[in-house]
C-alpha cells in the first residue's frame, strides 16, 4: 500500500514548511559520516534529516511532515518551538547570551523558585545546581550524596538508564550502553519492578513485590552495610517503559534509608507532568525523594538540567571548589521558565492525562487483535508496547519491531524504540498533541503492526 493509498491520515497542520535552501540530504550524510564521531546514534535504515517544527509536527527537507510520537526522546515537552519558549529565548538572547554563576542573573533565581515551586510543600526540595544534561544532574547528585553522608555505596536499578559519561555509564544496567573500561566501583544493582518480564519468574500481587525487597540483600551481601543512595527512574524510559507495582518504591526507599542513604529520583524522562495527573513521576509512588534530577523536557528542547535538594544536602559540596561554566545560562533558564509557564497556560498536565488515557485504551484493544504486542504499559504520554514473536515464550520481536518504527516513519508517523532487546515501541509525543493525533497513532500502529505481522507469518 502506497501512502496515498492510507485510509488514515496525518491530521492538518497551522501552517506549510518555508520552502528548504540547505544542503541535500545525501551531502549531508556524507559530511556526517566523513566529520561526525561513528559513536552518534541514527535512527532508521533510511535515516530522516528534519529541517523545521511545529508544536507535535516536524518537517523534513522535502516539505514531507510527520508527527513526532518521540519528541527527540521525551525532550519536547510543550510542543516544538513553542512560540512562548521561543518568545523568552530570542529576547533573551538580544540581552545577554551568558554570564556564568560567578555573577547573579535574575533569571536563574525566578526559575531556581519555580522549579522549588513544583515540589511538595513538605519535601524541602528547595536548593538546586544547574548543569547541561541529564548525566551531569545524575553524575553530581551521587556525588553529592557521597559527600553528605560520607558513604560510597549506591544501589540502582537493573535494567535502568541514567547518562553517558563514565559515571552515569556505572549507574546504568543494560549491557548495550556499557563500554568495556573499569566503571560501576561502588554501584550494586538490585531488581527492577519489571512485572511482564518478572526477573524472579512470580506473579504481581501474590509475589508479595518480592523484587523490591531484595535491596535489603544487597545492603546486606554487598555493602558495608551502610550506602550513600538510590538511584531510579520511577518509570524505566530507555529500559522499555517499565511501570514497577504501586508499592514497590516505598519498599525499596524504607530500606534505603534504614541504611543511612538517600534516595535520588531521576525525572529526566518521566517528570514534568508527562504521567499525567503528577507533576513529578516519584509522586505517582507516594515517595518522598532526598533529590530529584532533571533535564530533557525541562527546556523544551534546550540544553537544561538540574538537581533539586535540601540546604543541609546542597551545603556540603562547598568543601572544595565546584564551578559549571554554562549551568544556569541565562537563555536555558529562560527557556525553562517559559516552559514552565507554557505547561500551566496550555493545561498541558490534563492533555496529557486525558489523551494518554486515550491512547493506552487503544493500544490495549489493539492487544487484543496484534498477537505481536505481548504487553501495553505506561502512564500519561510515557507509553511502551513491548513486541514478542511469540506471547508464550516472550521471544523479543526486535527485527519486527525495527520494522514497525521505519513503516510508521514512511507513512508519517515517529516513534521510539528501547529496552535492552530493542523490542519495545515508546510513544513520548510532545505534550500539546490532539485527539487527531492520538488518532492517527493509533491508526499507523494498526496498519504497521498488522504488517510486521504479516512478514513473520510469511518467514514461519
Ligand atoms: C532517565 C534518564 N536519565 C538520564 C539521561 C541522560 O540524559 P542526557 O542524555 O541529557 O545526558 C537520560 C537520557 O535518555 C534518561 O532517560
């Protein structure tokens, strides 16, 4: 079936792409395979180059438009270009493009006091320290619960994804994402909530979240007995979209603590309204977190990060010198302040319930008819289907599921991929999608899904 032949279609747009004057594709590729590091990751076997966006669309060099069901992996949290973040950015930039922390700059005290804003009144996350991206957050706040309770050991989850550099490389557990150096001294994994493929082979409720209880083991056998911290996603994103059962974090934080540690909750994936009804995802747990880190959606596309604590908890990284050249930018700050604003005047936490509400009902009546889709879960605009070849075995569908993101990409439609199998679809559209767009979604998924179905009935 040709795209014309589509009886979906991508809903309208506001307005048509200026037309595109750059350099071709191909030249493009071409200087990115002979200037660019091989290590960057591309997406598709016939790879997109996107030149312009708008809100939940993105344009390519051609003028061909799709919806953007990925948002530069969960980034794009109010819509591309949103014109009020865009608005705060130019005049911004027509002011001053950087002074550094050494001098005071109204704009990172107006956005240090609303990000302290979001928290719970009690939890006394008030302190924050900018950085650029989320492995920075990530990479200091362990530090900065190194410091303050003088401990080294840090627990993590398997099968989670905190950042990049070495540090965050330690703290991560998936054997994709680990190069071969000395990392992880210090790091214990304990057992992620991951129900459908349940490390402990039991069932949700009866198995009494035995997972969770297995920190205290790892206290136990490989610690000193004391820690610095937890690390965790309160919803796994590069894992696969991993919902862990409801009590599982208050299990694994009463443990922690009992060990001295704190607990670090990283939102850079899931916090800032996108599970819906809670600002920060640790919410949806009933957990009160010693620190929260973030980046990705928080600038709506600009480089931002952050980690949020107490004083007494912030206090003790003035023991030695500590300095980040561009954290608290005045540009990232007002890009995420705008943000900020933008989630509040858009009623974007409602979209985001109401429509990812929508479109996990769908995903699960399209379970029901797509033998391929062995599990529906996620919450808000977080969502993953995981793929198998078979619902008995679980059999990862990882070829099939490449097949599914690069049909949806032809017929306009982006998605993501993830988990440690690469079998799992995510779908973390920008905020501000439609009811026509949860639509279409659904309607290419269909189409796509029944097609990768085919292709494995056909190879049987
Ligand atoms: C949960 C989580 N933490 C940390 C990071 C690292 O963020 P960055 O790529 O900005 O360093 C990511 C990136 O995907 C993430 O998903």
């Amino acid at each position: 079936m040709s795209n014309d032949e589509m009886c979906y279609s991508l809903p309208a747009a506001s307005r048509d792409p200026q037309p595109y004057t750059g350099p071709a594709k191909r030249e493009v590729l071409a200087g990115r395979q002979q200037f660019l590091s091989p290590a960057l990751l591309m997406y598709y076997r016939q790879p997109v180059m996107l030149v312009e966006a708008e809100m939940q669309y993105v344009w390519d060099e051609t003028g061909k438009r799709y919806l953007d069901a990925f948002a530069g992996i969960a980034s794009v949290s109010v819509g591309h270009c949103h014109p009020h973040v865009v608005d705060a950015i130019r005049e911004q930039a027509e002011k001053i493009l950087h002074t550094s922390c050494i001098y005071l700059h109204p704009k990172m005290i107006s956005f240090a006091k609303k990000l302290a804003g979001t928290f719970p009144a009690d939890s006394d996350l008030q302190v924050s320290y900018f950085t650029n991206s989320g492995s920075e957050s990530n990479d200091l706040a362990v530090l900065m619960c190194r410091l303050y309770t003088k401990r080294f050991d840090v627990i993590a989850l398997r099968n989670g994804y905190h950042g990049g550099s070495q540090a965050t490389m330690a703290l991560t557990a998936m054997n994709t994402w680990k190069h071969q150096v000395p990392h992880s001294f210090g790091v214990h994994f304990a057992i992620p909530g991951y129900c459908y493929r349940c490390p402990l082979g039991l069932s949700y409720p009866s198995c009494g979240v035995k997972c969770a209880k297995d920190v205290a083991e790892v206290i136990r056998y490989e610690t000193p007995g004391e820690i610095a911290c937890f690390i965790a996603e309160p919803i796994q994103g590069v894992g696969g979209v991993v919902v862990p059962p409801p009590e599982y974090f208050q299990i694994i934080y009463d443990q922690v603590r009992k060990a001295g540690g704190l607990c670090i909750s990283d939102e850079v994936q899931a916090g800032l309204g996108r599970t819906g009804e809670c600002f920060w995802a640790f919410e949806n747990w009933g957990v009160k977190p010693d620190m929260v880190t973030v980046a990705k959606g928080i600038g709506n596309g600009v480089t931002l990060g952050a980690i949020t604590t107490r004083m007494k908890v912030a206090e003790r990284l003035t023991d030695s010198l500590h300095f980040n050249t561009f954290g608290g930018n005045p540009v990232s700050m007002s890009a995420g302040l705008a943000t900020f604003e933008a989630i509040e005047a858009d009623q974007t936490q409602k979209n985001t319930e109401r429509l990812g509400g929508y479109i996990k009902s769908k995903l699960i009546e399209l379970q029901n008819r797509h033998p391929l889709i062995g599990d529906v879960r996620g919450m808000g605009l977080l969502l993953g289907i995981e793929l198998v070849k078979d619902r008995e075995t679980k059999e990862p569908a990882t070829s099939e599921a490449a097949d599914v993101t690069e049909t949806a990409k032809d017929r306009g439609l982006l998605l993501g991929r993830s988990g440690i199998d690469s079998n799992i679809i995510r779908i973390t559209p920008p905020m501000c999608i439609t009811r026509d767009d949860a639509d279409f979604i659904i309607d290419c998924l269909d189409d796509v899904i029944a097609r990768a179905e085919k292709h494995v009935n056909n190879s049987n």
